[in-house]
C-alpha cells in the first residue's frame, strides 16, 4: 500500500458548543477526534511528515494536525488536550490580527450575533435588508455576508465589514485571537509554527508585490516573535486557481519555505506527483465518529488537483 499522508484543517476548538455555529468543532469532539486519529491514524508533527514524504520514510496512514489564522482557543482549549493525547499540531498564524485583532469575517460574525433586529438593515451598503428575528435567519444573514465580501478587494472588505458592525450597533466582542504570550507558549509546547501572512488577504486579489510584502511580513514577523525560523506556509483561503496561482508558489519557494499547504482536497504521496509547496488538506468537521474516519478515507480517494507549475 502507498504511503499517504492527510492533512486535516482546523481553525477554532470551542471549549463549549455555540448555537450559532452548531457545525463548529468544540474540546469534546475534538478529543474523540484525537483519539480516532491515534488508533486508526498515524499522527505526525508537519515538518518531519514532509522530511519523510521527501525521504521515502512516511509511515502508510500519516496524518497532520493543522491550526490556520491564530484563534486563542488554540492555546487554551486545543493545547492542553493536544498535550493530554501526545499529539503534534501546526498552527499556521496570520500574525496582523495578534493581541487584540480580529478578522473581517469575526467582525461579520459579532455584528449580526449582537444586532438587535428583527432586521439587520444594509441597504446604506447595497447589502440589502437581512432578517435576524431568528438563530436561523442570523446564520443565513451571516453566511450571506461572508459570501458577499469574501472576494472583494482587501481595503473593501474591511471598510465594509466596520460599516456592518455600525449598523448593528455591535461592539467588537471578546477578543478571539491568540496573544503573544498563547503564541508563544505554543512554541514552548513544541508545538510548529508556520506563516500564514501577515493581514490574510486573498492573494490573488491582490497586486503581487503587495501580495509578496504580506507573505515575507507574515514570516518575519512570527520569527521575531519566536526567535526561531519559519519554514511552513499556508496560503490563505487556499484553493489553487482561485485564492492562490503560480506566481505565488513561486514566491513562498523564494521566499524559503520548505512546504506549503493549500485548502484543495487530497492527500500527498510520495512520488512524481508530490509538490511540497502545494500539498493539498482538507477540513473533517463531521460529528459523528465513522463519518469523521469516512471522511478521512473518502479524502485518501481523491484524484491530485491540477497544479500550477511553481516556475
Ligand atoms: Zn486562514
């Protein structure tokens, strides 16, 4: 049997279930989830998973924990439970948003949680007028502004997001992201770090020196932090062809990294087919336990994405 490797996605582990996000992982699921990756899994720390892709070394069912943007509930509610089961995650950190920042998209989130209703009135910004009456209609108001601003141009969707927030009447909320000190103490743990930029736009909606500065600040920033080098990078967003092409590969390639990873599903093999700077990962959010192992199995089935040529 090939040896494959898959890489799971996350982003938060909730220490308590949140109505409005039924769908999210929360402490108690992603402790079973630990332990099915322990007994049907191989779970490896990132950096030594690609070493051994590259050396031929990889272990049949390798899997790989990963963390994108920096939310603080990595460290106070991932961390212990990670250290609790012996398992290695790599925590991929968009560094703009550390002590106190937040994301356009957790600013959509807090703003149509807190408005007060029975409409969220939007019409100022050609949102249109969005029901909130409901913990229904709040997650449709919601996923329909995320879908909405996702691809605007950076500046646009953040001045459009503040302008929701307004509207709302809401507040920024309790802050969500890791500070430098939870940052750091993931280091301590031996936990991996890797980059992720520095503001997380979409990369290919940005011109490229723009999109090169952000990417190198991302870097150089999170090593001045750590004090230690950074040779893992996930492309944010992460869909080759839509988020990311290949003058980006290129740039993470110049830039030093040793491995990317992207949001294209898939698992890395060794072989001819294997790119480094695009390994492909996926996102098993399910609640059950065989839907999760099925997913996983599902995902080690899937056909290589098309790849651009890192030049
Ligand atoms: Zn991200």
């Amino acid at each position: 049997m090939t040896a494959t490797l898959s890489i799971l996605i996350y982003h938060r582990v909730l220490a308590r279930p949140d109505p409005l996000f039924p769908g999210e992982v929360d402490a108690a699921q992603f402790e079973r989830q630990l332990r099915l990756l322990k007994r049907f899994y191989t779970p490896l720390p990132l950096g030594a998973a690609v070493q051994r892709l590259q050396d031929g070394s990889l272990p049949p069912r390798a899997a790989c924990i990963t963390f994108d943007d920096g939310y603080a509930d990595n460290a106070q509610v991932a961390l212990p439970l990670l250290q609790r089961h012996g398992v290695h995650a790599t925590f991929f950190i968009a560094t703009g948003y550390l002590d106190g920042g937040q994301m356009w998209n957790d600013t959509v989130i807090a703003a149509v949680r807190q408005a007060a209703g029975p409409v969220l009135d939007l019409r100022a910004h050609a949102l249109g007028t969005l029901p909130v009456a409901s913990l229904a209609q709040r997650q449709a108001a919601i996923a329909t502004l995320l879908e909405r601003l996702k691809y605007l141009p950076f500046a646009r969707r953040q001045q459009l997001a503040m302008h929701i927030r307004r509207q709302a009447g809401a507040t920024a909320g309790p802050p969500a992201m890791l500070s430098t000190a939870q940052l750091r103490q993931l280091h301590a743990a031996g936990m991996e770090l890797g980059a992720h930029t520095a503001s997380h736009p979409i990369l290919s909606t940005l011109p490229e020196r723009a999109a090169r500065l952000d990417i190198a600040n991302g870097k150089g920033q999170l090593e001045s932090l750590i004090q230690a080098p950074v040779t893992l990078f996930a492309y944010p967003n992460g869909k080759v062809g839509r988020d990311y092409g290949a003058p980006h590969v290129a740039m993470v390639q110049n830039l030093g990294f040793r491995a990317a990873v992207a949001t294209d599903r898939g698992v890395a093999r060794p072989g001819a087919g294997l790119d480094l700077l695009q390994l492909p990962r996926f996102t098993p959010w399910d609640r059950g336990r065989l839907a999760f192992l099925w997913r996983l199995r599902q995902n080690r089935r899937q056909a290589p994405p098309a790849r651009p040529d890192a030049g």
